[in-house]
C-alpha cells in the first residue's frame, strides 16, 4: 500500500510542476495546436495553445511507478511491465501524430492507416506476451487470459488463442481511439481519465485482497501481480490530476494524441490485465458514448 501512495503522490507532484515547464518550452519552440477550419468558430481562440502535454502525463507516471518500486525495495512485476509497454507504446503512436501536425502546420497528423498499423503493432505485441507462457508466475498464471471475463472470468467463455489476440487487439485500439475522441473539450478526457483509473486502482486492490492464493473459497480473483498493477494506476490518476488543474477549462494546455493513446492504451491495458474486459464498457462508459456519438454524426453526415 505504501508503494501506491508513493506512486501517485510522486507522479501528482512530478505532473503539476513538469506541465508548467513544458507550457513554457512548448510555447516557445512553437508548439502549438492546429483547429479545423470547420470546426465551432469558438474553437478557433485555442489555436497555438501548447499540445503534446501527454508527455509530462506519460513521464511522471513512469517516473512515479519505479521511484516508488525503488522506494519500497521491490522489483516491477511482468503484468506491470507489460502495461507501461502498452502505455508508452500507445504514446509514442501519438506522439508521432502529434509531431506530424507541428512540423506539417496542420489539423492532421498521421493517416487513419498509418496510426491503425501503428496501434496494432502495439497491441499485438503486448497481446501476444500478455497470453505467452514465457510470462507464466509459479503458479502458472499468465498476464491475461484466454476467457472472456466481466466481474472475474466467465468460466465456460473461452476463446480460441487467435480469438483471443483479435479480441485484445478489439480492446485495445477502440478504447485507445474512444480516449481520443473524447479529448475535444477543456479538461474532459483528463476529467473522465482520472475517475477511471481510480476504479482500476480500487479494483486491483479488491482483488489482491481476495487473491486466490489467500482465499480458499472459490469466490477468489484468479489474475496476476493486482497489487503492482494498482501502483501504475494510481501513478497515472497522479498524473492526471496534475495535468488537469493546466488543461481544466480555459486549457493552458492540451494533451494531444500523444495523451489521450497513451491513456485509453492503459485503460485497455488494465481491462485485460484485472480480467474485467466487459466492465471496461461501464468504467469507460463516457468514451462509448462519445464514440458512439462520433459515429452517429459522420454517418449521419454521410447520409444526407
């Protein structure tokens, strides 16, 4: 417990005075956010405002797990690992986006094609060490799971490998571009992000305490390395909050794709990793509806 009071404290702390720095250093180096020219001309004011501040939010939770591993002696788990991969994977897909914008003095950045192949190497990857038994604990427990799981796995829902890549790889590039899609409006994405990577954290702590190796019941949560995983989460809700009190309304800054990837890879990360893919439906339900909006109005656009 000590190790997640550690992360988040330290990743809170290191996200509110770094997001200063970079609002000046982003400023000065020309950094700034592109609008749509067809876009609500009241977005048009926040043309310039610094982007790219998903980086601060991407170190200081980085920086936040290993000072408070470092902190407490203890060596990072392979499921926490495999998350910060899926993270700054998904960060680095944004941030090249983000780049591409700045330097191009455009609205967008990398191709819809470009950013796919990029999110599925990505996801592929850690999907396919998250199911390797090379990842197996002592009690032959891998990262994920091949069965579909709500509140814990479903027993009798078990997918094939394949299946179960293509449903990881599902998981992880639609909540990582639902993440996106919400970040439209001052502080939402931020907002919507701290609220649910606070359940996660409430969520890994539950299940390191009903662990099935301490709960002989059967009414036991049969994943791996939960503690260590509830570090990560509440260094990035740190981080978040950080950063939200720069990008609440009106935005000093913005946290560009390279943020809002990065967090809905995590977000996607901790469904498969907690074995509670189906309520990453609810935790998240803001990012469905958003997205769900998005696709109603481009159809619908489309259409008439």
């Amino acid at each position: 417990m000590r190790a997640i009071l550690l992360g988040g404290g330290l990743a809170l702390l290191i996200s509110l005075l770094g997001t200063r720095v970079a609002i000046t250093y982003f400023t000065r180096w020309g950094y700034g956010q592109e609008i749509r020219d067809d876009g609500p001309t009241s977005h048009h004011t926040k043309r310039g405002t610094p982007t790219m501040g998903g980086v601060v939010i991407i170190l200081a939770s980085v920086v936040g797990y290993f000072a408070a591993k470092l902190i407490t002696l203890s060596a990072p788990s392979a499921s926490a690992l495999l998350l910060l991969f899926l993270f700054v994977g998904m960060g680095l897909v944004g941030f090249l986006d983000d780049f591409i914008k700045i330097s191009k003095q455009r609205s967008l950045g990398l191709r819809s094609k470009a950013k796919m192949v990029g999110q599925t190497i990505v996801a592929v990857i850690f999907g396919f060490l998250a199911l390797s038994p090379m990842l197996e604990d002592a009690n032959g427990r891998t990262p994920a799971s091949e069965k579909v799981s709500f509140l814990r796995e479903i027993d009798w829902l078990v997918l094939p490998t394949i299946l179960a890549m293509v449903l990881i790889w599902l998981i992880v590039t639609a909540t990582s571009n639902a993440v996106n899609l919400t970040d439209g409006l001052d502080g939402l994405a931020t907002g919507a992000s701290v609220m649910v990577f606070g359940a996660y954290m409430l969520v890994n702590i539950w299940q390191n305490n009903q662990f099935c190796q301490q709960d002989p019941s059967g009414q036991c949560y049969n994943v791996r390395d939960p503690l260590d995983l509830a570090v990560i989460a509440a260094a990035i809700m740190g981080a978040c909050f950080g950063f939200l009190w720069w990008n609440a309304a009106p935005a000093a800054i913005f946290m560009g794709d390279t943020g809002s990837l990065a967090l809905g890879g995590a977000l996607a990360g901790f469904a498969i990793l907690t074995r509670t893919e189906l309520l990453l439906v609810i935790l998240g339900g803001i990012f469905v509806l958003e997205t769900v909006s998005v696709m109603l109005q481009v159809t619908w656009f489309k259409t008439t």
